[in-house]
C-alpha cells in the first residue's frame, strides 16, 4: 500500500482539491440564519465527496487485485480470513489519512462550529464513512465481473444511498417499499452525524438569535 506512490498521490491530491474547491465555496461561513442552509449543504457534499473518493478508488483498484487472490488461494497459499484481515490492517491506517487531511482543510476553512472536540469528531466521522464507502467498494468490486462493470454499479449503488442521504427527501415521505433505503445509507447516517456535531450549541443570529 505504502509502495503504490501514484495511487496515494492521487488520493491526496484529490482530497486537497475538493477541500480547496469547498473551502473556496463556503469560506468562513456567516453565523446568519442564512448561513444554516449553507452548513447543511457543505455537511452533505462532504459526505458524499468523502463516500465517493473512497469508493472510486476500490472499485478500480480491488478487481485487479482480487484476480491475484483467486490464484493464489487455488494454490491453497491462503484462506480467505488470513486475506481480508492482512488487507484490512494493511490500508485501514493509510486509508485514515486522507479524510482526515481533506476534513483537516476544509473545517477552519468554512468556518465550522469552532471547538477541538468538535473538529476531533468531523474527522471521525469522516474517517469512519470512508471505511464504510470501502467496504462498499469491496462488496461490488468481489460481484462485479470486471473493473469496468464495478466502475459502472458502484456509482450507481452511491446516487441511491445520495437520494436517499437525507438532504433531498425526508425519510417520513418516502415510500413504505423504499423505507429501508434511508436507514440503509451510509451517506444519511454520516449526513446526520454531521449534523449532530455541528449544530447544538451553534448560535446563529439574524434579527432573532437562535439557539440550536
């Protein structure tokens, strides 16, 4: 994982960019009313940018590497456990880094909710969402015939979880077929662990001061 220069300098620069599109976006957001449609609309990009770098990478990346597994494991060098435990503990730590340096830039930069235990719990959760969006990435790629047909589902399996994230349609309106999807969504539960960090104790202030 560490050997694989190009990949981790791609991610990286693809973290930095985006923090720094957001940050250009959404600097130093105001504490007016207005502002709280604002932190929720960078809360759920977050999450989905999070999800979606994390995703693209395994998808282009696990199918190459699961037609190595398939041979070895015929040569009966490994089980399947000894594999995804190695990998795990392999690419959890590195793959950290990198939500963690696109949070680390765009929180001061957009002005979120100014508290080091606040800004502690943005890169968990972001962390945590990256991990999940891998093992998403992971289940697609292992049913997926090719790389180019998990480039092609994954996505697609995302706009779901998107749609149903929590921003576009509210949970309580959405069919009875489709009540599981929300629940479902690792971009609604991230969504709204964002937004649980960001918004109690916010003071926003228009003509009224709000207290959340």
């Amino acid at each position: 994982v560490v050997r694989d220069k190009a990949t981790n300098v791609a991610r990286a620069m693809s973290n930095l960019s985006s923090a720094l599109v957001f940050g250009a976006i959404f600097f130093r957001m105001k504490r007016g009313q207005s502002s709280v449609q604002d932190r929720m609309g960078l809360l759920q990009v977050v999450a989905v940018s999070t999800a979606m770098s994390s995703l693209v990478k395994t998808l282009t990346i696990f199918p190459r590497e699961r037609t190595i597994v398939a041979r070895e494991r015929a040569r009966q060098a490994y089980g399947i456990l000894p594999y995804l435990s190695a990998k795990l503990a392999a690419e959890l730590p590195v793959g950290a880094l990198f939500p963690a340096l696109f949070g680390a830039l765009v929180y001061p930069t957009c002005g979120l909710h100014p508290s080091l235990a606040r800004f502690a719990k943005f890169l968990g959760i972001l962390t945590l969402e990256s991990f999940a969006s891998q093992a998403l990435g992971l289940a697609v790629s292992s049913v997926a015939p090719t790389t180019e047909a998990a480039v092609a589902i994954g996505p697609a399996v995302m706009l779901v979880w998107i749609v149903f994230g929590g921003y576009y349609v509210n949970a309580e309106n959405v069919p009875s077929i489709f009540k599981w999807l929300p629940r479902a969504s690792l971009i609604k539960q991230s969504f709204e662990a964002l937004c649980i960090n960001e918004f109690p104790g916010l003071v926003v202030r228009n003509s009224f001061t709000y207290l959340y």
